[in-house]
C-alpha cells in the first residue's frame, strides 16, 4: 500500500518528489481520481471544491477525474469504478472528517479499498490523511450521549451514524478487509 498523507498538499518539491517516487513515473504520465466529497460540509463547499479542482490541476496529471461518494450509491458500479481502477492515484481532499469518513462507508468506497489500494497510491489532504489513520479527534461523550461524531478540535459535526471515531476508513478496510 502506498499513502501519501498530507496537511496541505503537494506544496514543496521534497513532497511532489515522494508522490512521483510513490506513482513510479511522472505525475504527468498518471490519472488520478478527486474525492472532495468532505468539502461540502462547509458554508463555502462549493467554492472550496472549485478551488481544490484548479489545485489538483495544477498538478498536472495526464486525466483526472471526479469522484462524488454521495453519488455513488445511485450510481451503477460499472459507470465510475473502471475509471478509478485505471487511476494510478485516489486523491482525497480535506473537509470534514466526520462527514467524509461517513460517506467512504455509506458509498460502499471503502469496502473496495483494499483491492484498489494494491496498485494505487492514496494521496490525502488533512481529513483525507486522516481516513489513513486508526483514530480521529472526537469527543466520546458527545458520540456516546447524542450518537454524534463531533471533531472537538475544528468543532465540526458529522451526520449521525458516523463511525469515525472507530478509526479511518482507509485504515479500517485496509486491516480488516482480507481477514
């Protein structure tokens, strides 16, 4: 599995030098797929999702594509899943962790993880690097008493019944998706 997680992005060389050594070619040989469904949660998603398009541009991959995990379940499999399975990079934005952890699971993305994850490299910005680790900051009564992930740090709630707090979800289909 390769992952490279990051706050901010690709924003020196030493970090673009780590994604192409990571891709094993140039960035601009590769398609990459954009999930910036984490945006969204926030009073300037639109505008922030516009910018995070120009920003994953400018990087200058060969094709990029979109990839909407709020859509994905209205969507047929066959429509959107070959297109990330002939990605050479998953780029997932920041936003709201919560939010974003709820809909790698709701989509059904994260169950087709571990097998994407065998020849792609993830790349994830803030909340992105953050579905690659075992826990995320929340406040456990909140969840306990209300059901409500709530990121007590950015003071930023998830919809209920997300299970962030258990661990990212990159984290968790990659561990326990092959046993």
């Amino acid at each position: 599995m390769k992952l490279l997680l990051t706050s901010v992005g690709v924003t020196n060389d030493s970090t673009r030098k780590a994604l192409v050594e990571l891709l094993g070619k140039p960035v601009e040989e590769c398609r990459a797929v954009q999930i910036s469904t984490a945006l969204y949660a926030s009073p300037s998603g639109p505008e922030d999702a516009y910018q995070m398009v120009k920003y994953y541009g400018e990087i200058g991959w060969k094709a990029l594509g979109p990839l909407e995990l709020t859509a994905l379940p209205t969507i047929e499999e066959e429509h959107w899943l070959p297109f990330v399975e002939s990605s050479d990079a998953i780029l997932v934005s920041g936003g709201n962790t919560g939010y974003l952890s709820y809909w790698f699971q709701e989509s059904g993305f994260a169950e087709k993880l571990p097998r994407l994850l065998e020849h792609t490299v993830y790349f994830g910005i803030s909340a992105g690097s953050a579905m690659a680790t075992p826990g995320q900051n929340y406040d456990p009564e909140r969840l306990e008493r209300e059901g409500v992930y709530y990121d007590d740090e950015y003071e930023e709630a998830a919809p209920r019944r997300a299970r962030a707090a258990r661990g990212g979800w990159v984290w968790w289909a990659s561990r326990y998706a092959r046993t």
